[in-house]
C-alpha cells in the first residue's frame, strides 16, 4: 500500500551545461528501504542533496516529510538524518560524549539526553564501547556511532551514502542487519545509496537505477526481472538419475502448467523456463511421473544481472542516438 514519505516530482539540476539529474519523478514508502544504485557520477549524490535542502533544483521539486526541500530545508533537516561516506568525531572524546555533544546542538533536553544517549548506543551495538574515545574506534565502530548521530535525533528519514565503504565483509553484514532491524521496529524510511550490487540486494525493498543523471528503472528484484527477461525470468534445472524413456510426452505434460515458456530436456536434465516461479509444480509433477530426481537448481536474475543489462541498454540506446545524429 502506498504511503509517501518522500515525493520527488520532475527533479533536475544542472552544474553550468551539465545535467547531474534529469527530470527524476520518483515516490518513496513510510518504513521501506530504498536504494539509490549507480556509479559514481550518476547523480545520487546530487539527488540527496536537493532532498535535503543543501541543493537548489534546476527545476521540479522534492517534498520529503510532507515539507518541501528547497522553501523550508531546515525544517527539512530535523525529519531527516544524513550519514555521509565517512562520518565525522572529535577522536579526543569518548564515543558517548561525541553523542552528548550532538544531542545538546539538536536542542535535546538536558534531563533526558543522557538516558536517550546511552540507549541509542546499546540500539547501535556500542553499549559496552560508550566510554572508549572515538579516535580508537574502527570505520565499522565509527559508522555505528555515526547511525547513533541520527537516531537520537528521531528522524522520520535516514538518509546513508556509502555506508559499509571501507568496512570488512564481517562488520558490514552485521550493519546491514543492524539497518534492516531499524527500519522494522522504528518503521523508519531509510534510503541507501550505494554501487554495491549484492549489498543493496541483501537490505532494499526496492532500488532505482541511475545512469548519467537519469532514472532508468526502478522496483524490487522480481519487478525489474520481470520487465527486462519477460517471459523466461525463472528457470529451473532438474537433474534426474535416469535418462528420460519418453522425453517428448514429459515434455508435452510440463507444457500444460501455467507460466511454462521453454523447455529443454538433455540426457539426465529437464530444464523449464517460466514467466512465474512455479518449481514446486514442476518438481510435483515429475515425481508423480515417477522420476527419480537427484537434484534441483532455481535461476534467479539478481540485482548485479539486471543493472548490468540496464547499464548495457542504456549506453545502446545512446550510441543509436549518436550515430543518427
């Protein structure tokens, strides 16, 4: 069910002759996570910025929180929490003072900032570092306390670029979780921007896709799959410990089943292409055919095959527009 927390309508913003963002419409859910997925220079950055006020669009507008951006962007700001790349501290101060310092700038009253300090620590995971200077923290520890920054602020939005840059695979799966955990019990609205294809396929609920400034798709896996594979998105490999004795009526009985586009039946394989994952059908199916079936493989397009297509359509498209100039 829709609920828009951020509404983006005809966004577009030139540096001089340049345009980072073309013309992005684009609508985002109260409590889901979505990813801003690109390459450096396609104009996330760009586009978080005029989200947040720090940025003037060229035209269009964004309203996030139900105030829009470029009139009001302070009021802006205290919706919606900002993790950059690489969060900043006073490395000579504890981690829990670093956080009391910053409750005291967002106006947090003096009585309650220590216990919400304290307790937005133990949420991060950092309850029994509080006391340890920042300085001594690890980029992981860093961008926890970073996530603490915003959370004992209590923004409706965070808002993370890059997060996991220069964490090891170890801390990230564990600050991926840590966001998804957020998100669940806060219902916060958390927007990830990142080039990192499996990372954003473990965390987002849906991603847009953006190549020189321009949206080019946007939804969660089984949508985009969808539209770019069509028909063949599902495919699954069965392996069976036999060679079929009639493969052309056990192919003639898998076409009968709904959403079956293509088979292909080798000596001990029987592979099944689908516009719906309907492999329990066919797995049921061959086992009341009385096979003897010794395996099963589901291919999935994931999100690193579908930017990719995305990507290689796109710069298509453009050569076919270059050459017909």
């Amino acid at each position: 069910m829709e609920n828009p927390i951020i509404e983006l309508d005809g966004l577009t913003k030139y540096y001089g002759v340049k345009k980072a963002v073309d013309n992005l419409s684009l609508k985002i859910n109260k409590g889901e996570i979505f990813g801003l997925l690109g390459p450096n220079g396609a104009g996330k950055t760009t586009t978080i910025l005029m989200m947040l006020g720090l940025a003037e669009p060229s035209a269009g507008q964004a309203v996030v929180c139900g105030i829009n951006a470029t009139r009001n962007p302070v009021a802006v700001r205290r919706k919606v929490g900002y993790l950059p790349d690489s969060a900043g501290f006073y490395d000579n101060m504890t981690a829990l003072d670093n956080l009391l310092y910053i409750g005291r700038l967002n106006g947090i009253a003096e009585q309650e900032i220590a216990g919400r300090a304290k307790k937005t620590m133990e949420m991060v995971g950092l309850g029994a570092e509080m006391y340890k200077k920042t300085g001594a923290y690890s980029r992981g520890m860093k961008q926890r306390l970073g996530l603490a920054d915003l959370l004992i602020r209590e923004p409706d939005v965070m808002i993370l670029d890059e997060p996991t840059l220069g964490i090891d695979p170890s801390g990230i799966r564990d600050f991926l979780h840590l966001i998804r955990q957020l998100s669940m019990e806060q219902e916060l609205t958390v927007i990830l921007s990142s080039h990192h294809l499996h990372q954003m396929q473990q965390i987002c609920d849906r991603v847009g896709i953006f190549v020189e400034g321009r949206l080019l798709a946007e939804g969660n896996i089984e949508t985009l799959s969808g539209s770019l594979f069509g028909k063949d998105s599902y495919v699954t490999q069965i392996t069976v410990r036999e060679a079929l004795s009639a493969p052309e009526e056990v192919e003639r009985q898998l076409r009968r089943l709904e959403g079956v586009t293509s088979i292909t039946i080798g000596a001990d394989t029987i592979e099944v292409s689908c516009s719906t994952d309907i492999t329990p059908d066919i797995v049921g199916f061959l086992v009341q055919y009385g096979l003897n079936i010794t395996g099963v493989h589901k291919k999935e397009y994931g999100l690193d095959e579908i930017y990719h297509r995305f990507f290689e359509n796109n710069i298509k498209k453009e050569n076919i527009q270059w050459e017909a100039r």
